[in-house]
C-alpha cells in the first residue's frame, strides 16, 4: 500500500500578540476542511504563534493550539514561540502536537540567527525528529538558519525523517535564488523539503512568502506568492523510498553511497580544529 500524506502550510501574517496569532491558526485550520483533500499534519511559520513574550510550556497558548490538534485529529507543527527556558532566557521553539492533542516535544532552534528579535535566544542543542506512526514515516523539524547548516538535515535524515521540515521568518531582503538552499537539502537527503515563510510587515522588515515543498528530486511540487495561503498538498512518501533505493533520478545512489563506502570525515566533532576555524577564528 502506498503511504500519502496531506498536507498543509499556513503561510500567514505575525502579529505581536500571542492570542491573535492563535486565533488566525485556529480560523485557518478550521476553513482547511472544507477541501477535499483533509491536511493530515498543518506547518505554520516562525514565531506564528508568540514573537514577543516567552510563554510556559503549559500556557494557554500551546493548551489552546493541543485542543486544535485533537479536535480536527490532526498533526500540528503551528509555529515557534519564545519558550521560557526557567532561567531568565528562552528558546526559540517549535511544538509538536499529534493527533489526540499530545504534545509530542519541542525541537529549539540550533542556530539562533543575530538580530534584535533573537537577542536572549539559547541555543537548542537537541536534534528531533517525531514520528508519524500512521504512516510510517519521521518528521524532522528545523528553524530558519538551521538549514543553512547541512549537518542538521543530515543528521535527521539519518535519524530516520523522510519529511525535512523548516519554519522561517526570512525578510524580502534576502533574494529569491536562496531557496536553492532548500533544493539541496532535499537532493542531499533525498527527502521532501518543506520550507514555510510568514507575510507581511513584522517589526522593521517586510517577510517574502514564498513557502516552498520540494521533492525528493529537487522538483518544486508547490511555491507560494507574498500574500497569505492556506494550500493542501498530498505527498507521495513512497517516493522517498525509491529515490533512496533505486536512486535519485533512477541514478545518483546518495544515502546508499553513504552508508557502503562511509566516507571519512576527518573534523567531525572537532570542527575547531580544522584549517579553516584556525586560520579565521580568533582564539
């Protein structure tokens, strides 16, 4: 049997208030069943669901967004938020619900990107991927700079994700051709690279849209515009597996490569000492 799975991004406009944000998704989600093709697990954007105040794990926010979840008995990657670390800083967070409503972790941005909205930031130090056991696939979940870091997709590839998931807050300052960041991840790992941006005017710039899933052959299967969008798209994850069998393209074996000849990466884990790091770093 073929695995499919619908999905949708809400590509939508941040505000600084929690509860509207909150809101906005609850509306959304609630018209998306209207179609056809039902969202079996919904992706919002960064800091869609609190940019400003840290929230408690067991705030309202993330209770109301639990109940949204088994509601609808769906899967929800809303967002990120600012989660209060408990010492006076905070994560840059995304939550995880399944279908009942459990939440099933948090996965904390990495690589905290150095602007004003990020000041305070910890570094998450986890990398998380989240089962879908009805389809039998695994979800990695990534924030904004993360992608830019290879490594972390490749490690949750290797943990298992089919479905490389990244939420972003990017400015139209950033050009378009970026995005073909996003298509190598999804080539590198043979996996769907789904990569979700908010609109509109936020604090002092001006986010591009843009969302964008890609194949695992690096074909772009949706792109959206600069105004808010709401699609469902149904993916084939059995593709996945033939690209990663057979090979990409019925040619370019990757992963399998990867794990026959196993490469040696002679800095893993001691990046610092490279010749790179110690010829640019300062001491």
């Amino acid at each position: 049997m073929q695995r499919y799975l619908n999905l949708s991004i809400i590509q939508m406009p941040i505000s600084p208030d929690t509860q509207e944000n909150v809101e906005y998704l609850e509306n959304k989600i609630n018209s998306l069943f209207a179609d056809n093709r039902r969202p079996e697990l919904v992706v919002g954007v960064e800091f869609g669901i609190a940019p400003s105040t840290p929230e408690p794990l067991e705030g309202k926010a993330l209770k109301k967004l639990a109940a949204i979840a088994a509601r609808h008995g769906i899967y929800i990657i809303p967002g990120t938020l600012k989660l209060d670390n408990g010492n006076g800083g905070f994560y840059n967070s995304a939550p995880v619900f399944n279908p009942r409503g459990e939440l099933l972790g948090t996965y904390s941005k990495m690589v905290p990107w150095n602007t004003k909205l990020e000041e305070g930031t910890v570094p998450g130090t986890e990398y998380r991927v989240f089962e879908l056991p009805e389809k039998n696939t695994r979800v990695g979940v990534q924030i904004c700079f993360d992608a830019d870091f290879p490594e972390i997709s490749r490690t949750q590839t290797l943990m298992g994700a089919e479905i490389l998931i990244q939420l972003s807050m990017d400015p139209d300052s950033i050009p378009l051709r970026y995005n073909t960041v996003k298509t190598a991840r999804a080539i590198e790992n043979q996996a769907y690279y789904v990569y979700t941006n908010g609109v509109g005017d936020f604090d002092n710039f001006h986010l591009r849209g843009h969302s964008t899933v890609i194949d695992p052959e690096g074909n772009i299967i949706f792109e959206a515009g600069e105004v808010p969008t709401f699609p469902v798209l149904t993916l084939d994850l059995d593709k996945v597996k033939q690209c990663r069998e057979l090979g990409t393209w019925h040619q370019v074996s990757i992963l399998k490569t990867l794990g026959e000849y196993r490469p040696g990466q002679p800095y893993a884990g001691k990046e610092l000492e490279s010749p790179l790091f110690k010829k640019y770093l300062k001491p």
